[in-house]
C-alpha cells in the first residue's frame, strides 16, 4: 500500500468540470479522490501555485520504431513524452515494418513496457502497408489493442477504401484517424500555396487540398454511421464544413498542433527546413478561425504531431528534406504562449483539449481525476520562463522551429500509476 497526497495546487479536471484550489489523493495506483482521504500519506508533493490536471494525453505521436530507430526509439520518445507532461500518447503505425498486425502492435506495447515511461496505445493501418489498396487485419489489430486506424501521413485517397473501413471499424467502435489531403493536389507541394510561395517561387499546397478531403470524409461517416477523426487541420474552410458537420450529428471529431497555431507560412522566407510541416503553415486567417475552433468546441484536441528525424535528414534542400517537427516537448509552453497568455482559452478549456476529450475518441479510460480511476496526474507550473534549448531535449530529434523561444510554464511533475515518472 502507498499513498501520495498533492496538496495546495489549482486542481483542474474538466471531465468533472472541476477548477478549485485543493488536495489530491493516490492510492497505489489509483486515484482516491479531491479533497477526501487520509490526513497523512506516505508521500507529500507540494503543488502550490501550480496545476493539478489528470495525466495529459497526446494522441498523433510518431515514435519510429521499429524501422528507423536513429530517428526516435519508443525508450527516447516517451522519455520526451513525460518531459512534455504527458502519460499516455497514441503511436502513429508510421513503422518499417508498418503496424497493420497483431504481432506488430503487441510489439509496441511489449517496448513500452520495457522503457517504463508512460502508456503508449498503438494505432494499427487502414491499409496494409499504407499502400491504400487493402484494409489491414483489423479485428487482428484489435485484439492486439490497437485503438485506432490510420496510415498516418499517407491519405486514405481511395473513397471506397475509406467507406469500407468507417463501416467495419464502426463495428468494433474504434475511430479513423485520416490525414485529410488530396494526394493529387499536395504532389511535391513544399508550402502553403499563396503569396511566399509565388514569391520564394516553391510549390504550394492549396487549402483546397485539405478543405475537399474533409468534405469527403464528412460524406462518409454521415453515410456509414463511423467516427473519422480529421488530423491536424490547418484550414478556415475545414473548421466550417466540421462545424457544420457536427450540427448535424455526425461523427466527426478534428484536431490542430501548436505549430499551426503559433506561427505561419512567412516563417519559410529563410528556406529552414524546420518550418517544413505537413500540411504547411497557413497564412493568419486560417490560424484565427483555427483558434475559434478550438474556442466554439470544432476543434476537440491539440496533438504535438510529434515527427522526429535525424540531424542529417533535415539538413537537405527544402525540397527534399522530410516535412515535420518534434512537438511533445514544446507543444505545453506553445499552447500557453499561444492560447492561455492571450486569453483565447481558459485553462479548463485548454486541458480538455490535452485529457478527456483525446480520451474520449481514443476510447481509453485516462483524462480524468475521478475516484478509482487510473493515478495519472500532471503537475503543472504555469508561471516559471524558460528557454526552449533543442540540445536539451529527451528525444532523439532536434527539429523544432521554436529553438530560441523565450516561453513560460513547463511539466513539474509526471505521475503515471501513481508513480513520480518526471520531475523537474
């Protein structure tokens, strides 16, 4: 038997619709309760003037392993996970080989169990291979406990693919994660199409190449009753057609990444490579009708899209350098930068976003502080400035646009089962 009280801290639980300053209690590894418990714990952790939320939950992580071990490995990705204050992330099958069987998703999770950071949650292929021709082993995937379906960056560009994979993932009540692009429209395109882009003379990628898939993938779960979850949306036109689409009932839930949100396609004007991203960075109208998104609910989650990559890879020409950012270890201090200092969201609204609303589409029983559910528990300090440093990084990868950034607010402390994992 262990105990640990957290006392004094601002607890935050939106899945209770609870903001009060009070004391948690941990019971071995599950929560016993706010405010209840016993007056002495084997463990005291003092979170005054600090932030008390359930375990904070990133659902579009790339991990790379197996396959491209020397850009990230599970051991160095969720070490990076907890220094970002997250307890559980769902893993892209982005993998070589790719996640599309049942040994393949056990295999993750044995890995997470050896590395003893924090919960990972695979999610297995739509299509074998990410090829987009065939569905994977779905049920197989299942029962080795995938979570979810996607082929990651790759579209599922085939309609009916995707209608047959709404209809049988339904049964089973896991979600679609697609990427939602046209592949036609997006070929070879380096940044967002528009006035960088004719002036920096690099192909573009043009809004409508997401705001047509979404407008697909919408027809689809309208028509099969499935759930498809949009991946980090970039476009005014797609949070409209969601909003409309949620009205009406249908199963659709939509996310956006702190990058997306904090800075835009005039970052590219010095051609680095680290303000390469897929899908690009718009321009400032796409990001203020994001932020109303996440404002008026449209947007249900903010995800890191956590894509390491080796040193040497992202030191190519534009063009040919990989499209992606590292974003577990940053994407906190980028959501207060962006969203909290500016006052577009309280902090219940942003930590819904980070817990029980990922939870939620997941279909995990994490994102809460409710009594007997699982002792995942992030402190956070809201207040402490800091300089985000690459070389200082958990993970393995250095690509991120915001080294230099002067920020504010960090992960104190990480606390998966009950067990301190993180402390700063």
């Amino acid at each position: 038997m262990s105990t640990t009280l957290i006392r004094g801290g601002r607890i935050v639980d939106p899945s209770q619709n609870i903001d009060r300053v009070g004391n948690l209690f941990l019971r071995n590894d599950r929560i016993e309760g706010i405010d209840t418990g016993a007056a002495v714990a084997d463990h005291v952790i003092d979170a005054t003037g600090m932030i008390v939320c359930p375990g904070l939950i990133d659902l579009h992580v790339s991990l790379r392993e197996p396959g491209d071990e020397k850009d990230e490995t599970i051991e160095s990705g969720t070490a990076a996970a907890l220094a970002g204050g997250m307890t559980s992330v769902a893993c892209m099958p982005d993998t070589s080989p790719v996640v599309d069987n049942r040994a393949a998703a056990e295999f993750v999770q044995l890995q997470c169990a050896r590395a003893g950071h924090c919960n990972v949650f695979p999610l297995g292929a739509v299509t074998k291979n990410h090829d987009g021709q065939e569905l994977a082993e779905i049920g197989q995937l299942v029962e080795g406990g995938a979570v979810g379906f996607t082929d990651a960056k790759n579209p599922v560009a085939n309609a009916e693919i995707m209608r047959r994979a709404l209809e049988y993932t339904r049964m089973f009540g896991r979600p679609i994660f697609n990427h939602p692009q046209v592949p036609e429209l997006a070929a070879k395109g380096i940044m967002h199409e528009g006035y960088y882009s004719m002036q920096l003379g690099l192909r573009g990628i043009p809004a409508g190449a997401e705001v047509i898939m979404v407008a697909r993938d919408i027809a689809l779960a309208e028509m099969t009753g499935g759930h498809v979850h949009l991946m980090t949306l970039s476009t005014a036109g797609a949070v409209e057609q969601i909003r409309r689409a949620k009205a009406k009932g249908i199963r659709v839930t939509g996310e956006v990444t702190p990058h997306h949100l904090a800075l835009t396609d005039a970052a590219l004007q010095n051609y680095d490579t680290n303000f390469k991203v897929d899908p690009p960075l718009r321009t400032k109208d796409h990001i203020d009708a994001l932020i109303e998104g996440l404002r008026d609910g449209t947007i249900d989650v903010i995800s890191s899209d956590h894509q390491p990559f080796a040193e040497e890879k992202k030191q190519n020409e534009l063009d040919s350098a990989p499209a992606g950012v590292v974003g577990l270890e940053t994407l906190l201090p980028i959501c207060i930068k962006t969203l909290i200092e500016t006052g577009h969201l309280t902090w219940s609204k942003l930590i819904a976003k980070l817990t029980i609303n990922p939870a939620t589409i997941l279909g995990i029983q994490k994102g809460t502080l409710k009594s007997g559910h699982d002792a995942d528990v992030t402190i956070i300090d809201p207040v402490t400035a800091w300089r985000i440093d690459p070389s200082k990084f958990k993970s393995k990868g250095r690509n991120t646009p915001f080294a230099g950034w002067e920020v504010k607010g960090r992960a104190h402390t990480v606390i998966v089962a009950g067990k301190v994992r993180h402390h700063v």
